[in-house]
C-alpha cells in the first residue's frame, strides 16, 4: 500500500470533511493540535498554520485550495 506526505496550510477553518475525502490522517499530535474544533476561540481560525497528513490517496490540491488551504510538496514515503 502506498502512503503519501504532505503539508497543507491555510487561514480560514480547516476543512475536516478532507480528512475522510482523501483518505488521509494528521501525521503526529501536533498536526491534530492545528485543526481547531470550530467553537474554539475565533481568534485562533484567523491565524496560519499548517498541518503535516499522511494518507494512502494522494491530495486533491483543487479541492483543498477550494476551501482556502494550499497542498505543500507531496511525497510517496512508501
């Protein structure tokens, strides 16, 4: 099975419904740590940040950029 890295980075809520679309995960704890649960504080959702996924689909950076979210850099990593 194949598994894919990359990093997507974005301002605006982060689109949770693309976690079960591409077949994907945040990598470690810190990645799941920047996909805020959106009735945290609202401060938090105007602030960049980026989360590092692993999944066996490659990204659809289309999709993603939809929703205000760039697709870093993707690798095969096996």
């Amino acid at each position: 099975m194949k598994i894919f890295e990359y990093t997507v980075e974005g301002i605006s809520h982060f689109p949770l419904d693309m976690l079960r679309r591409d077949r994907c995960w945040p990598r470690r704890t810190e990645d799941a740590l920047n996909i805020p649960i959106p009735d945290m504080t609202e401060g938090h959702f105007f602030k960049k940040r980026s989360v590092t996924l692993q999944g066996i689909c490659p990204p659809t950076s289309e999709r993603w950029n939809s929703f205000g979210w760039d697709v870093g850099v993707t690798k095969e990593i096996r």
